[in-house]
C-alpha cells in the first residue's frame, strides 16, 4: 500500500477526454457515472464506488451544515472532455482544428459534461461547483487570489470543485495547453496532498505497451528514472490533446510542489484511491514553494523580455531584489502592465520570470535611469520598480 495515498486527505484526479466518450466522440454516460461513484466513495472513506454511499451528506439545500471533522476529505475533479462531448451534438465526425469550431463545441459540451457530473454526484448527496479557468485566472494577482478563494469556499462547503480550461473563450495565447497541466497547478494552488492522473493507459512504461518486453515502471523517483523512458509524443485517443508527455510534465511540476502523483487508468481509480500499488507513482522531490510564484513560473507564456545589465542579473538573483529601471539595458514584445514577461541576462538567457508594472511602450525612456530621478522628472508615479521582488520567480 501507498503511505501517500492514504495519508491524503485533499486530492486533485484529473481524468482525459478519452476515459469519458464514445469512439465517436458522445458523452459516455455509464463512464462518467462510475467516476462519479467511485470519487463519492472516497470522499466518504470508501474505496469501491460501487454505488451510492451510506453515509453521504446532506443534499445541497436541506438548511443542514454538514460537519467538518479534522480528517475530512476534500476532492478537486479536473476534467476534460468538454470538447469532446460536444461534437457529436453538433454533427462533427472528428475534433475540429480551428479555435473559433472548438470553443463553439465546449460551449455545448460543458453544458452536458457538467450535469452528467452533477446528477451522479447527487446521488450520493454531493454537490458540484464549476470553475472554468485561462492562465490569466491564476496568473493575474487579483484573478489568482478570486480562483483561490473559489475554490477553497467551495470546499469549505462541501462542494465538489470540477475544473476545466475555460475553452469557450480561451485563444492561444492564454491557454494552459493541455488539462494534464492544468490539473498539476490546480493541485498546487489548492496545496493538496495528491495528484491522480487518469487516462486512459494503466501506467507508465518504458515503451509501448503493446510490445513485447516493455515493463511498467512502478516507482519514479527522479529525473534518472525516466532515463531510459520513450514517453513519445500524443496518446491514443482521438479526442484528447494530451499524450503519456503530458502527463510526465505534469507529474515533474507537482512533484516539484512537493506533491505526490499517481498516473493510472480511470478503470483502475478505485485500486489507486485505496493506495493500492497501481499505475505509476511519482514520489515528491522538493518541499513546497510559494503557490503563486509556483504558478507564475510554470503557467504563463512570457509576453516579452527585458534585458539585464549585470548588475541588474546579480542584484535579482544574487539578492532576490526587485528590478528598477536602471537594470535594463533593451525591452522586446508588446505587453502591458500586469503581463507575464522574462528577465534575461547579457546572453539571452531567461534568468527570472515576473509580472511587469509598464506597459512596453513606456520603458524605453525609462531605461538606465533612477527611480528617484524618474519621479523628479516625471512625477511620483515612476518611483516604482518594473518589476516588484513578490511578483518575480527565479529560472535558474
């Protein structure tokens, strides 16, 4: 038995497109209800699912608030397949590739994804909250703080969060890419004691399943256990987005949180709830970071650089301070206040990664100037750093 597994007591699982839909790309219904069953019998204590619980809670709106015991469990679903479920609805033989076809087809899929959930959840007296999410929701200083305090509400209550990308008016600029991730920074927003990752593969492997002489690889405790691991590069469904890459980056970034992972099949969830030594699992390798800095470093795109004299790459690596405009030698891209943009040193190398407080179009006549003579010149409003110290992550 895994000591992790059964240790936790707030998990995030996330399960793919593939282990919730048809080969033509519907809604599985039965397979979502089993899901369904088998996370109610966790969170009440059980394992199997094998039906509604006994001791489920009271239903939503019954005026009785349900305790809150030291040990209770607590359970964020990631879930794709809002895509997915919407192609067959809209007569589409096949994911479309053109972003304006997707978003139209989440925005019928995420309708029926959701109620499935919520009609099997509320057989067992749950109640499901939906949070659609972009990279600027948790990105963004004000955004990160609301999805936080979403999500945490919704757990005080009871309710079980299920989280997707907000696919309806995500564009390709601030997409997570793929829901392995998102589930990865979800896990470490929420500070959980576990990741599951659920597809449609039992675990990983050290090539392809189906030939002969590939072993599963029980235990990952580092990089040198993926060594000699062909992860490849998509899966096998037709309807997801991600592959087994996807999901080992995402077992590196929760595990680089200090969260544990376990990579199985959604058929084998209640053997990997219950601890049992399924699937693959990925031990922690570090303690936990700040949350937000964490996200900022692996969920946002830079949408621009600033170049560091090296003064400037000492004083914020070295030192950990902020970055004034005296620091800068060059700008690049086109970004404004409250983007995401790297910090780079004298050979292009990204060295820190921060959320800039100009816009691009501003900078240039600030550079090499300090703040206190920017504010004699141009007023108090330019005695602040570019980059603020709380709002910076190192990269290297």
């Amino acid at each position: 038995m895994r000591e992790a597994v059964n240790a936790a007591r707030r998990i995030v699982v996330k399960v793919g497109s593939s282990s919730l839909t048809t080969a033509a790309g519907g809604l599985d219904t039965e397979r979502v209800d089993a899901l369904a069953d088998v996370l109610a019998g966790w969170l009440a204590g059980g394992t199997t699912g094998a039906g509604p619980t006994e001791a489920a809670p009271p239903p939503a709106g019954s005026g009785r608030r349900r305790a809150a015991p030291a040990d209770r469990r607590e359970l964020v679903l990631v879930s794709s397949g809002a895509i997915a479920a919407g192609l067959a609805p809209l007569g589409l033989p096949r994911r479309p590739r053109d972003l304006a076809t997707q978003q139209a087809a989440a925005s019928v899929g995420q309708g029926l994804l959701i109620g499935r959930y919520s009609a099997g959840l509320a057989r067992h007296g749950r109640t499901v909250g939906q949070v659609l999410l972009t990279v600027d929701d948790v990105t963004r200083r004000a955004h990160y703080r609301n999805a936080y305090r979403t999500l945490r509400k919704l757990l005080d209550l009871g309710a079980v969060p299920i989280v997707n990308e907000n696919d309806t008016v995500a564009t390709d600029e601030i997409r997570f890419g793929d829901n392995d991730r998102l589930a990865a920074l979800v896990a470490a927003l929420v500070h959980a004691d576990l990741l599951v990752l659920l597809s449609d593969v039992d675990a990983l492997y050290t090539g392809d399943p189906a030939r002969p002489g590939t072993v599963r690889i029980e235990d990952v405790h580092d990089e040198r256990d993926l060594a000699h691991v062909a992860i490849g590069r998509t899966g096998r469904a037709g309807v997801g987005t991600g592959g087994m890459v996807t999901k080992v980056e995402a077992a590196r970034i929760a595990t680089g949180f200090g969260i544990p992972v376990v990579l199985t099949s959604a058929s084998l969830a209640p053997e990997a709830l219950a601890g049992m030594e399924v699937g693959t699992f990925f031990h922690r390798v570090r303690q936990r970071p700040t949350a937000r800095l964490f996200w900022l470093a692996h969920a946002t795109s830079p949408r621009g650089r600033l170049h560091l004299d090296p003064g400037a790459v000492a004083a914020v690596v070295g030192r950990r301070k902020s970055l004034l405009p005296a620091g800068i030698t060059a700008v690049d891209g086109t970004f404004t206040a409250g983007d995401p943009v790297d910090l780079v040193d004298a050979a292009g190398a990204a060295v820190a990664r921060g959320l800039v407080n100009y816009d691009a179009v501003e900078l240039p006549g600030l550079l090499g100037r300090s703040t206190s003579e920017l504010a004699a010149a141009l007023g108090p409003a330019y005695e602040r750093e570019v980059v603020h110290r709380d709002d910076l992550v190192l990269l290297v």
